[in-house]
C-alpha cells in the first residue's frame, strides 16, 4: 500500500463556551483523541449521527479550524500549528465542498467570479483563470452562458456544481466532501455523486466524505469510520464493516438504515437506543457510548477504550 497523503493523530478541537458556577473554564470537545490515515486516490467515509464531530474533522484537516491538539501530517509535514500565512501554500492541495450550496456561495458574485477567487488568491495570472474557469464549467456540467449569471438563477444541484467547480480549480490532491448531497433533491443526488467519482477517477483525488447517508458511504466509500460524541469508535473497509460490524453503536446505526425489500425489512431488527448523548461540554469519563449501550459494564463507565485491531484493518475502541 502508498504511503498516506495525510495522518490525523490524536486530532482535539475544544471550543470554549465561558465558564461554570465555580468560575472554571468549560470546554465544548468536538473531536477528541481522532487519529486516522487516508491514502492516496481513496475515499474515506465518516459517518455518524448529527453534532458527533464529522464536519469538525473536516474542517480541521483543510485548516478552516486551528486545531486544539495533535497533528494533521500533510505527506510527512505537520499542518496543525501553522499560522494562516504559512499554511496557505497547502490551500493548494486541499479544498473542501460545503454542504449547504445555498449557504456557501456569494450572492453578489458571478460564477466565474466564485470559481476564479482560489486562484486570485493564490496569484494565478489573469490569463490563466479565465482559461480555467471556462474548462471547469464545461467539466462539471454546466454551460458556457452560465458563468457571467448569479446563484439565485440556478436550481441546488447546479450551485454544488459550481461549489465543486471552485473546489477543482488549484488542482487539488485532497477535497473534503461535507455532506454534499444532503441538501439536494434525491433525483440529483445520484447525479452529484456520479460526477465526483467521475472526476476522481481523471484527477486521482482523495476524499473524505462526510455524510450521515449510511447507503451512500457504503456506495462511494473504500474504508468507513465511525464517529460518535467526538470519538472515533469503528473503522474498517467498507466491506468489512458493512458485514461484521462490531461496536454497538455502529450496530445500531446500521439496524437504522431502511430496506427497501418489505420481506427482508419484516425480518430484520430495529435496535433502539436508551438514555440521552452526553453534554460534549466536560463530559463523563469512560466510554463516550456507555450511557446508552445495552452492554455497558463498570469499566466502560471508568475507562476510555482504545482503539485496537480485532481484524486486519479493523479497528476498535470498545472494552468488550
């Protein structure tokens, strides 16, 4: 196997939301103690429900976040503490789609104007933008008489493409897909999809792929981890997790997804979580999943797990 294009170790993203009734400082913990490689031309699923800290992972790795702790090795070099000046050079690299295509474009701006701002900002001569932003329309699907229109002119599935267009222009090795498809409609979701393994297969790009569709990461994904309260607590091949998942949660996650054969969904079993996700603001010690697990034994309460491998290149962080 290649060497990883990136290794997330022991990545921590901390907000701080004030302080308590004693005067201490209180932290919200995003993503804590994340560490995980992604290799190049591969996809990697991140999956998890609402508010588990898929985005913030994202975002951390392209440095739209400063991270709290641990490192982000872009092909051997450490990212995390770099100022926004000196990782600049490495916006080049790494891009990222927004989930929200109504959200993440600028109204006021044509679209060759969205698509040429990377490359103004990286001080690509005039020339050459224009040259490639007419090539990125033409590959993501629209049409020539588009580029000097606005976003509110165009449907949803036609502004991802502009957002994907704007994400393609540096030539980037690495692009963070944050749920790009869950604000569209499911007739052009395919369409979306099909497009960014189209465009992966011809650039050779990576991608972590974020989504709380667990049937479309099954479908584009080469390996899958799974978050929960900030923590990673599964990863495998998509394959492998997909036929042996282990840890409860994934379990349960995957019990969620429906099945469209009546027959089979008849006989399949729905597993239902008790209790409440913990406050990620100083949360309990042990088990992120503890308190809702059907499982749970005193350790879990006391100790965090660590990640182990109970299979080749299936890790797991669960005491059972």
């Amino acid at each position: 196997m290649d060497a990883p294009l990136i290794e997330v170790r022991s990545l921590k993203m901390y907000f701080p939301v004030g302080n308590n009734i004693l005067g201490r400082r209180r932290q919200l913990k995003a993503v804590d103690d994340v560490s995980f490689d992604l290799y190049p031309g591969e996809t990697f699923g991140l999956v998890g429900e609402s508010g588990c800290g898929k985005t913030t992972v994202g975002r951390s790795l392209v440095r739209l976040y400063h991270p709290t702790g641990g490192q982000i090795l872009y092909r051997g070099v450490d990212i995390a503490p770099l100022d926004e000046k000196a990782v600049m050079p490495y916006r080049r690299r790494m891009q990222m789609i927004f989930q929200d295509p109504y959200a993440s474009l600028n109204p006021r701006m044509t679209v060759s104007s969205i698509i040429a701002e990377p490359m103004r900002l990286q001080g690509v001569a005039q020339d050459a933008i224009a040259a490639r932003v007419a090539e990125l329309v033409e590959q993501v699907g629209l049409k020539k008489d588009h580029m000097n229109r606005y976003p509110h002119e165009f449907s949803g599935g036609q502004r991802q493409r502009i957002g994907i267009a704007r994400a393609l222009a540096m030539h980037p090795e690495f692009v963070v897909c944050d749920e790009p498809i869950s604000a569209l409609d499911v007739s052009i979701q395919a369409q979306v999809i099909n497009m960014l393994e189209e465009l992966q297969d011809s650039m050779g790009m990576t991608y972590l792929f974020v989504s709380h569709d667990l049937s479309m990461v099954r479908h584009i994904s080469h390996r899958v981890g799974v978050m929960y309260l900030g923590h990673l607590v599964e990863l495998a091949t998509v394959r492998e997790l997909y036929s042996n998942m282990q840890h409860p949660y994934t379990q349960a996650l995957m019990s969620a997804v429906p099945i469209a054969d009546p027959d089979l969904a008849a006989r399949s079993q729905r597993i239902v979580l008790q209790g409440d996700v913990p406050q990620p603001i100083d949360p309990p010690p042990g088990c992120p999943f503890a308190s809702r697990c059907r499982y749970v034994k005193p350790v879990c309460r006391e100790v965090l797990p660590e990640m182990r491998e109970v299979a080749p290149g299936h890790l797991l962080a669960c005491h059972l």
